[in-house]
C-alpha cells in the first residue's frame, strides 16, 4: 500500500508510491562555503593575499579551506552516485536555483546544510516534488532537515534505499501567507543574496522598490484592497516585525476566532512543527540557569525539599519543559510567539499569552518600516495598514523522505 | 550637606547642591506626537482627506488628536510654570536638539516619554547638567524615566521642589562604547528620524555612508587598526547584532576576564540598571504561562503537593523571579543578555549563560551587515573584524532628580 499517511492517501499518485518512485532527472542544490563566499567578495585578491585578509578579520583561511573541501567531497559524492544509478543529474548554486531547473527535476536534493534545505523548499510548491537533503558538513552543523549523519558518509546506502522503496513519505506542513492591502506586489528581498554583495552594494537590492515607489508617497491613493497569496511556502517560520532589529515592532493580531489583539513586541513569529525546534524553539526554550532560580524559589517560598536537587534534576525538569515546546511537522496548527512581549510595567502580567497554537492567524501591520520574512530568507515590505493571513492547508505540505531501518522516528505532542 | 551619593561628594560643585540649585536656562525637548508626525508625512492633505486616510489604515483620527492635546496641555504647562519662576525656555524637537542648544541651558527638561528621555539623555555628556522629564501622556505610557505621573497634572509643585531644593541627585550609570577596527568612523543612522521619512526615502539616511564607501570595497586595505570612543552614552542598552531582525547574528564574547565566546544569537544586549526594567526585562521576564507548566512538571517530576497551587501562587513565583531581573539605576555594572541564544541541537545545554552581569563587556563582530544601537536610536554599522568595548564609568554617570516626600524610593538586589 502506499506510503503516505491516510490523509494523502486517496490523492498519492501511483507513481510516487515508494516501491515505484523512480526518478530519472534530480536538482542538486548546493550550498555555496564560506571559502567560496570570501573568493566572490575579493575577487581581486591572490590566495595569500585572502588568506591575509581574513587572517587580519580573525578568521582562519585553512580552517575555511578544511571545511570547504568537506562540503565539496559529499557534493561530488552525492552527484556521482545519482549518476551511476543512471539518474541525470544537475549540480546548482542558489543564483541558478530557478523554477524551469525545478520543473526539469523529478526529485530535489541539497547538499549543504539546514540553510540550503529550507531555500531549496520555499521554491517548491509541488506536492508531489520530494525534497531530499544531505549534510554536507555534519562536524559543523546538526542538519535537522536533512538525511541522518551517516548518510554524509554513506551517501550510496541512502540513495539504495531510496531507489528500492525502503523509506516512507513525509509530510512536512507549511504557511502559506496572503498578504491584503496597498503596494504588496513589490518585489520581496532575498536576505542571503544580499549578503553575497559588497556591503555597499546592498541596497540596490531595493532599488525596484525605490523606483516603484510613487504610488507610496501618499499610502491613500484611495486604490481598492488587493490581495495576494505569496508564491513562497514557509517551511520553518515565518517572522513578521519592523525590518531594523533594534525597533518595537506594533501590531495587531487575530488567532482563529480572537480578533483585534493590538502588541508591542520584538517581532511576531508563526512557526510550524518543523520550526519548533528552530528559531521559536530557541526564543522559548527555558534555560537550566532560569530553572535553577525558579527552583530556589519555589523552596523558599514553600520550603519544600527537593530530593535531588541537583544539577541531573534541573536538567530533567528543564528538558521536560523543553521538550514540550516541539510539535509534530506533520501537524497541521501553528506554534505562535510574540516576541519580548512589551508590558507596559514590570510585574504586571500580559492579558495574551505569548506563545500558543492556533489554525489560523491574522496580522495586521501598526509598523513603519517593517517586513515579513520566510524562513529566514524572503523578506517582503509589510507596513502600516497591511494585513497578513497565515494558514496552514494539507496540499501545501512539502513531500520529503524517512528511510527505513534508521531508529529516527520520534513522538510527539499533538 | 550636598545631595549626592558618596562616590559623587567630593566632585559636586557647591552650585549643585539641591539648596544652591537655581537654573536660570532650562531646554524643553518635547515629542513630536503622533499627529504631528502624520501631519508632516502628508503635508499635501487637508484635516479630512487626513482623517479620511487614517480611517484606511485603520487608525482613529479623534483619538490621535485627543492626545496630541494632552501632550500639547502639559508641553504648554511645563513651558508656563518655568517661565512664571524667572526661568529662560526653549522649547525644541529632536530635529533642533542641537549642541548649541544643550550648552546654553542650565537643565534640560523633556515632555513626552520614555523615548523623549532617552534622546535628550544620549547627547548629554557633561555629569553636572541635570535632565528631568515630564511624563506628557501618563494615560498611555508609564514614562518609568520621568517624574512620578501625579507631576504631570501638578507641574507646579514639581517645578517648587525643585526649585526649593526638595530633591536628592540620581546618578544612572551608562555605558561608554569604543568602537575598535576598520569604518568604523562612518556617520550613524537616526532610527527615530527615519521614521519621520516616507519609507522611499529612508535609504537616503546611508547616503553619506554610500559616499565613503569606496574604503570598504576591500575590507584588507591594510589600514592600521583605528579607536573610536562613540559621542553618546547609552542610558538604557546597547544592542549588537545583525540589522535585519530575521537574521541569526554571529559574534565573539568576552566578559570581565572570560575571552573569546563564539555565539549565534538574535542578537547581543548590554543593559544599564537602568535600562533593566526595559527591553532586557522584556527578553528575560518570565510569564506566568511558563511558570504555571514549569510548576506542573515539578509536580509530576516529584509528587510534591503546593498548598496555594491557584493562580495567586503563580503569579507570586512569577513576580519574584522577574524582580530579580531588575537592577539599581546607579550601580556601575551591566546586565547582558544573548537573544534567542542558538543552541545546535535541542535538549542540548548552552555552555555560556544567556544572562548574567559584567563589568567589562567586549564584543567581536562576526557579522555581514550589523549594527551597534544606542538606546533604540543611534545606529552604528559594526560588521565582520570590527571590535566594541563596553565599559560603566562614574564620570558618564546621568545625573538626574528625584523629587522628596515622595514614596517612589525602591530598594534593589546588587
């Protein structure tokens, strides 16, 4: 029988039942190394002359250098055995990673990290493209999206199982944003290209806003209200606030039936399941620090007596508290955060809690300059008066593999 | 004998003195409210085309309004009340705040609030000019910087004591930066003033940096290593990061004697005592949320029975781990605090603590494209190599009133 979960069931195509999943044409999406990164940015310069010049930023070329070819060892690895199973195979850098290569492909692979992975998602909208990620640097990076470690090294035991059928289909949920109001058609900016640019450079990435920006002088040019559903899915999060860090962020939110919350925060953060254990995961997570005064407090204030009130019982309690902040990808809610809620005054507490689940979320922008970004990577202008609609619906869902035979299955709270 | 606390007797000059205190010149800086901002952004619309054009945003004209006269009634007041005493005024916004003027008082005295504050603070460098802020919309903001709130309505008697010499000096420590590399001497941005822009021209602001630029083309130039000790005090915080809210920021940390701490973060934090009830109380504060399920899993985790497990319980735990959080204004270490501090792998403990106190704070950028901002206003580009060093010294102490026979006198944990 298929290996789709029930509610994929009636609509998993024959061919993409495991047993028969036979790509021919894969897109290898590949990460582009720090090394490689600092040869585009001076390209005027010798290699001793970079190895000078991060020498005197207090970066190491060799080390640079060490994790480069690593990356490039599973790169080549990955798309050598793609190709001695006789699959056609296409090796790109995000500048290439365009919609005609995405369409050619019949299976999407990364070799990088969670980065790659989440850049090489947002552009799948495909239900039925899988997405398939190995890490190409397991010594750095955890690679939570991608494939387990060992298949870093064992690259040929991966695509074994994948071409035999021993793997099931995963169905990581994802947002899908629609945006309402005025001059939300403009072109969003891409975070990570921008940091492949000379940092004088970068603001000509706005330059096609600066030059569509008439309409904007007066924000009441009385046109009607647009909407428009973003052509990006958010497979972690999507983050909504004034784009300069250091500003208050205003707005009001709705959660499914609850209207009209008005929030001052650091920025607003609607995450998936898979984003759990993402940026949300790292804004909530209680740290064993703020457990132990916690702690300290509870006794005084009750003098009960702890057992172990050790270091073993404050991690326990703290992983406990921790682990409950991490929700099934397949789940079709929301984790929300309201991000350094403000209160008005120490001491009072908040009337809307900040963090909680919810199918639907509406957020209606009170910034001045602020953006929405998916996944850390699109960013698109979102200012006073503009509405976001974030939902999460089945068809959406991205399709990506679990092989079989590894113990990496984990339960979760619904 | 003089007001000030021990470590400022021996410096204050007798004509500080509460007694022998009698400002002649006092400088008014006062905010620009809201609908005087709108005003200026759409200079071309009538009052109803205005309120027509609010209504579309969602924004209620009236009540924009209502307030922009409870702000005008107490700048007004204030203003009368010094004038009615013998006292030269001026009254100014941000965009006059000027040198000039700062030096030609006496005293400088805000209406308007917390923000207001902190601007008028980050351009007084000299210890013996007094800032004393009046609270110009108690109804919506708890201004914890200015006078208590009931001197908002009785300007008079603020103004009485005052001149009476019915007040003790408070000194709020502050931290001085020194900024340490390369570019590190391009001119800053004005957060608030961009706001007062319409977006398309807020790039304009980094204009002057476009211009000098051409150094930066090649990070290596070869420039020897240059010192820069920043021309504001930071009242509240200073925070480090990468300007784009959405991206992870990467940095060296060194506290007192520990060096060299790589971490990722959304962002790095140096809070005063004073700015302890703000943005870093933000971050840090617990709710009574996470203290309710942290209670719940001790429970479980011990089988231990709270007498008063209600609401009330809670909420006393709550309030005392957040009390902790808050420090004495005049006490010269700084509170830090590592934002979303990026753990690799969930369950896994940080090594360094995301909170803790220090006094000498030093901090490598591993950034592409950061900033250094004072108090949420001053904005100082601090990319990859360059090195900022944040320090309390006595002398860059803020020196403020607290007006007597009043109970607003706290007591902190040091």
């Amino acid at each position: 029988m298929c290996g789709c979960k029930r509610r994929y069931a009636m609509t998993c195509p024959p061919q993409l039942e495991p047993a028969n999943f036979k790509p021919q044409k894969v897109l290898i999406l590949t990460k582009l190394s720090r090394y490689e990164f600092e040869k585009r940015r001076h390209p005027e310069l010798t290699e001793r002359q970079l190895e000078k010049c991060l020498r005197m930023r207090g970066s190491d070329y060799n080390i640079l250098l060490y994790h480069h070819y690593i990356h490039k060892g599973v790169e080549n690895t990955v798309n050598s055995v793609f190709t001695a199973a006789g699959i056609e195979t296409r090796v790109v850098y995000r500048f290439d990673y365009s919609d005609p290569n995405i369409e050619w492909a019949d299976a999407i692979v990364t070799t990088g990290g969670d980065g790659t992975y989440l850049l090489a998602a947002s552009r799948i909208l495909d239900r039925n493209k899988p997405l398939i990620g190995f890490n190409s640097d397991p010594t750095r990076s955890k690679g939570q999206l991608c494939l387990p470690q060992k298949y870093s090294v064992d690259v040929k035991e991966a695509v074994e199982k994948l071409l035999k059928g021993k793997f099931r289909w995963t169905f990581r949920s994802r947002i899908r944003v629609t945006l309402i109001g005025e001059n939300i058609f403009k072109p969003p900016v891409e975070l990570h290209d921008q940091q492949l640019r000379y940092h004088e450079y970068r603001y000509l990435d706005l330059e096609p806003q600066l030059h569509t920006l008439q309409k904007d002088i007066s924000p009441c040019s009385g046109i009607g209200v647009a909407r428009r559903v973003l052509p990006v899915l958010a497979l972690n999060e999507v983050f909504i606030g004034e784009c300069v860090s250091a500003r208050v962020s205003y707005m009001e939110l709705g959660f499914d039936d609850v209207k009209g919350i008005k929030q001052k925060c650091s920025g607003f953060i609607a995450s998936t399941g898979t984003g759990s254990t993402s940026w949300t995961y790292n804004i909530n997570k209680l740290t064993e620090q703020n457990m132990e005064e916690i702690l300290t407090i509870v006794k005084e204030e009750t003098g009960f007596k702890i057992q172990d009130t050790d270091q073993y019982f404050v991690s326990k309690i703290t992983e406990k508290f921790n682990q409950m902040l991490i929700t099934d990808p397949e789940v079709s809610k929301m984790v929300y955060t309201i991000r350094d809620q403000l209160v008005s005054s120490p001491m009072r507490s908040e009337c809307v809690k900040p963090r909680g689940f919810a199918k639907t979320i509406s957020v209606k922008s009170r910034c001045f300059d602020a953006s929405l970004v998916i996944d850390g990577g699109l960013s698109f202008t979102f200012n006073d008066g503009t509405r976001a609609l974030l939902e999460i619906h089945d068809e959406d869902a991205l399709r990506t593999v679990t092989l079989l035979g590894d113990s990496t299955e984990v339960s979760f709270k619904h």
